[in-house]
C-alpha cells in the first residue's frame, strides 16, 4: 500500500506532462518577421503593406497593421487607417488606440528598426494579433491545473507514507504480541499504540484473551471438582468392594451393610454424571427444540406445583403478578420461544433453594413482573441468605457457598441456572435481596426478542 501511494503521484505526473504539447514561445515569430523583413530591406527588395503581411503570416505572426517610418518620423509605408503614408507620425500615433468593442483584443503596438546595426535604418510599427491558439491556452490552463493537483498528490503521498508507517509499525507490535499470546502465554499483554482504532483493537484483544484465560480457569477448577467428588466415593466403594471380597464383614448384616454403602455411593456417581450430561448439554452447542409458550401460563402452572411442594415442608409459599402479588396480571403477558423443559428445570433450581434454605414456617415469595426489556421471575426469601464473598462465585461449578456445603449436593444447580438463561439470551441474579431485608432475592429476567438487556 506504501508503494502504491507512493506511485501514484509519479504515474499522474508521467501521464499529465506526456500529453502536452510544447508551448510556442511568442518571440520566437518576431524574430523570424523582423530578420525576413531586414534581409529583404538590405537587398533593396520593395516593402509595401503587402509584403509585411505576408512575411509576417509566414512566420506565424498575423499582424493587424503595419508601418515603415523613418527615422524623422515620416510615414513611407502604412496599412493603418490613422497612418497615412507621407504623414509624420507623432507620439500620440506609437500608444495603443482604445478598442471599438469590448470583444476586440487588446492593441500590441511594437516599434523596431529593420537594421539595428544600421543608424540610418527605418523603423517599422506593427501591431500583432492574438496567435496563440485554443490548445496553447488549454495547455497551459491544465498545465496549472495538473501542476496544483501533482502537488496535493505529493503532499498527500508524504503525509500517507507516514502514517501508513505507524499503521504498520502498530500492526507489526499487535502481530507479535498476539503471537506470543498464541503460544499459550496468557499473561502476555497485548500492547497498542497509534490510533484510536488501533488502540481499540488491543483492548479487545486483551479482554479476550482475559475471557479466555478465565475461561481455562474455570474449566481447570471444574475438572479439579469433578476429581474430587469422583475420586471419594470411587475410592469407598473400592475399599468396601475390597473389604467384602477378605471377608472382613463379621456377619451377614454387616454384609448387608457394606453392600448398602456401595449402592448409595454407585447412586451418588450416576447422580453426578447425569448432571455432568445435562450441563454439557445445555452448555454445549446450543442446538435445543424451541416453542412458542405464554410466560404467564408456565409462571401459573409452576408456582401451583411450588406450592403444594411448600405446604409439604411447611414453608409459607405466597405468588402473583406484580409487586402486590395479584392473582392475575395487569399487563400484557409475552409469548415467547423457549425451550420449556430447561426454563422450568432452571425456575425449578431456584425455588428448591428457597425451599432448601429457608426455615420451617419461614415466607417465600413467587412473582411475575414487567419491565421494558420484557418480564421478570423473582423468587425471595427469608432464609440466611448468600455472603457477601460467595456471590461473586456461586454461578460457578462445583462451587458451594458456606450455607450449602452440608446438603450433599454438587454445586451445579445455579450454574445450570445460569447455562438456561444464557442459552435464551436472559439474564440472571441471584444475591441479597434488594429491600435490605435478611434473605435471597433470584431474579431470572426474560428478555423479549429485539429488546437490550438491562
């Protein structure tokens, strides 16, 4: 690219000089007049207005008057209408007349001697007309005209030389450093310099490469809680397996016992595998069935399953619409693609936790909201709540917060959660509740298609 702008100033000035034609210089048909004329003079040739006509047009010259004077000023030979032959001219008679017209050009009046070597030599007067032609002026004119566009083209050739440079010069850095970065040094940073979209670029060259290394440590810390949870009730049931195989078992209820152990820690690995599958499915290529399904009817059909599930445990479970939790909604409910079964698995992790966590007689509230990014699903209660330092985390895999660590559980019920609501371009908040009051607040907001999450 250097190059070619480079070229092009050259190319335009090779391509404008090269159709002009040499221009005429205007003295060079005077001199070729004036030494026909003087060698006809010393010849003794006869000079009438005539002959100086002719002469003059040979030479390429037209003349619109000529005289011949001499040197007392007498008139010998004239073809103009205020000259008349045997007059004396005066000094009036050498200035250029006024033009009849505006359109008549302008008078050029020259005043020569035929011999200039000579003293003796008489003097001729002649007034030349206009012989440049129309393609010596247009010449000239895109001789101008190209000479003032070759020198913006010189200027912008230089000022593009230079920052294409710098251009190249940032690329280059940004080139290394990416190369660096593709090695798998993901503590590398990307450098920028130059212009703002330069700049801008390694901005978004870094975050992803932050993104990714935050990625790599998440799937490490998954792979370390698969591990874990894996390994202890693998390495049980082996010993117990081992155990029954040295009859170490006293009798047949201990037996039966050890035989019981192995079948729970069995049931506890295919509960973990199958939330393995179901997170991957979910978090893989996003290839789930869709329909079309009315919020306000799935928001009814669950909350009436949550609350016999409250009554069972003895939980005050209250639902609606709205703040005031009316029974039915003052707004336009959205129809909206989903994949029911996720969303209702995801809705369904969220209650189980407010349920889980929330004391015997304790209050759990289920309600259906609008805003102007579509509507919104809050579950809050009155339970412990989640501490400050577990929020940032507990979308995370394998993750239990201080309050979960007890219930056996594998801590991917809200990354799953979270794995829903990304697949439908939703968003997902759970934490302390926002009136201040003590308790959990999960808020899983369902953006319309077209509208910009809030």
């Amino acid at each position: 690219m250097t190059g070619a702008v480079t070229l092009v100033p050259i190319l335009f000035g090779l391509f404008l000089f090269s159709f002009q034609q040499a221009p005429r210089d205007p003295r060079e048909p005077s001199r070729i007049f004036m030494a026909s004329i003087s060698e006809k003079w010393r010849l003794g040739e006869t000079l009438n207005a005539q002959v100086l006509t002719e002469e003059a047009e040979k030479a390429g010259m037209p003349l619109r008057g000529v005289a011949i004077l001499d040197a007392s000023g007498t008139i010998l030979v004239s073809s103009f209408s205020h000259l008349q032959e045997g007059s004396q001219a005066t000094l009036k008679d050498f200035t250029p007349r006024p033009r009849a017209t505006p359109d008549e050009p302008k008078a050029e009046l020259k005043l020569m001697p035929l011999d200039s070597k000579n003293p003796s030599s008489p003097y001729i007067l002649f007034d030349i007309q206009p012989f440049w032609s129309k393609q010596d002026i247009r010449n000239r004119n895109i001789l101008l005209i190209g000479s003032f566009a070759l020198s913006l083209f010189i200027l912008t050739a230089i000022l593009s030389f230079f920052i294409l440079r710098s251009i190249s010069k940032a690329i280059g850095t940004i080139e290394a450093d990416t190369a660096i970065v593709a090695t798998g040094n993901l503590d590398h940073e990307v450098a920028g310099m130059g212009n703002h979209e330069i700049l801008m670029l390694a901005k978004s060259i870094n975050l992803m490469r932050l993104n990714l290394k935050d990625m790599l440590a998440r799937r490490s810390k998954m792979l370390m809680g698969v591990s874990h949870d894996l390994k202890t009730p693998i390495a049980l049931i082996q010993g117990y397996a081992d155990a029954l195989s040295d009859d170490v078992a006293k009798d047949e209820a201990e037996k039966k016992q050890y035989i019981e152990i192995i079948r729970n820690k069995a049931k506890q690995l295919e509960d973990l595998t199958e939330e393995l599958i179901e997170f991957m499915k979910i978090g893989g290529d996003g290839a789930v069935s869709v329909e079309e399904v009315a919020v306000d009817e799935l928001f009814i059909s669950l909350a009436r399953r949550f609350e016999a599930d409250a009554r069972l445990l003895s939980r005050n479970f209250e639902w609606g619409f709205g703040e005031r939790l009316e029974p039915y909604p003052d707004f336009p409910a959205p129809k909206l693609p989903m994949n029911r079964l996720l969303v209702e698995r995801a809705i369904e992790n969220l209650v189980s936790n407010a349920l889980r966590y929330t004391e015997a007689d304790g209050n759990i509230q289920f309600r259906l909201t609008s805003n102007e990014q579509g509507s919104s699903i809050a579950i809050i209660d009155n339970g412990p709540g989640i501490a400050a330092a577990d929020e940032p985390y507990i979308f995370d895999a394998f993750y239990r917060s201080s309050n979960s660590r007890a219930d056996g559980g594998y801590g991917f019920g809200l990354t799953i959660v979270k794995a829903v609501a990304d697949l439908h371009g939703w968003s997902v908040r759970v934490g302390r509740r926002s009136d201040g009051q003590r308790g959990t607040e999960a808020v899983l907001a369902i953006i319309e298609p077209g509208k910009a999450k809030g």
